[in-house]
C-alpha cells in the first residue's frame, strides 16, 4: 500500500515542485482545476523567488502531497473573504495524473482538513469550491464527508458551454464526529 502524506515544502524542493506543477503549460490537472479562468503557469524564476518563498515557505498556505516521499502535488488554504480571515476554502492539486482515481487525493484531503481544524485554525467551517466539470473533485468532497452547500447554475464558461459552479463544505463539529467514527 502507498503512503501518502502532507507537509510543508522545503526550500531545496522549489525547484522539483516547479518542474513538476508548473512548467508544462498544458499538464492534464491544468484542464481540470478552474480552466476558465486561463490563469497562466508562474515561471521558474518567479516561483522560486517571489511565490514560492512567499506562499510556500514564509506563510504556507501550500503543503505537498507526497506518495511513498515523492512530491506528486499540494493542498492549499485561501481566505475568500481576504484580511477579514472568517470564511476559509481548501483545494487540491494531483500533478501527476497517473495517481488519479488510486485515493491519493482522498487521503491527502482528509489529511489537510485534519490538520486545518486542529493546529491551524478555530473557524467553524471550512469550505471548497469547484465546477461542475469537475466530476472527480465533486465526488471526492462528497466522498470524505463535505456538504454540497450550494450550486450556482452556468456561471463558469469552458469550450463553449457554461458549467455550474458548486461548493461544498463542513462544519467543525461535523467533521470531528467524522473522524471519531472512521478511527
């Protein structure tokens, strides 16, 4: 069986995790993870010296994902509500689609929520955000135990049709009774 785990990236490992994630402009989970936004890849240089260091290292709203001790993608946190720090969201990233569909994302999920609600913050809820287009993401907040919490008909456009955005979420008290059950 693989081990997954999560943890915060080393500086020595900027570089691995660029060429992993970011330096191929057209790698499968690019065409999964908000496409519609055509946000474009970082740079080399501009990940190891500015977003790397400042999202990575400084203040890690980034951990890497990692099966048997090799990097093969990050969990991430973000404010939407930005300085007010009331409403947080989480997200995940397989780089590497050979790892789809064998519970990586599942169990490395599962894993930053844990962590999330126990050493990192006190909110109440915690929430993540995806499209409709997204079966797998969809599947697998259902699967660990998010909410479907609300479906915000045909406001993403990708390929030349309109996709529902959707959020799930849950609560902490929720997800504590989950995790008591599965241990």
């Amino acid at each position: 069986m693989t081990v997954v785990k999560i943890r915060p990236v080393q500086a020595s490992e900027l570089t691995q995790l660029w060429r992993l994630g970011f330096s191929q402009p057209q790698a499968a989970w690019t065409q999964w993870n908000g496409p519609y936004f055509k946000d474009q890849l970082p740079s080399q240089q501009a990940f190891e010296t500015v977003i790397g260091p400042r999202d990575w290292l400084k203040q890690p709203k980034n951990w890497v994902i990692t099966v048997d001790d090799q990097i093969v993608g990050n969990v991430n946190q973000h404010f939407v509500d930005g300085d007010l720090k009331r409403w947080l969201e989480v997200g995940i990233l397989i780089y590497d689609d050979r790892h789809w569909g064998q519970q990586v994302g599942r169990r490395a999920l599962t894993l930053w929520l844990t962590h999330l609600f126990t050493e990192v913050t006190t909110l109440p809820h915690i929430g993540l955000t995806t499209w409709s287009g997204n079966t797998r993401m969809m599947h697998l907040a259902a699967a660990i135990g998010l909410n479907l919490e609300g479906r915000i008909p045909q406001v993403r456009y990708w390929q030349g049709q309109y996709y529902d955005s959707v959020k799930y979420g849950i609560l902490r008290s929720d997800w504590q009774r989950l995790q008591l059950k599965s241990h």
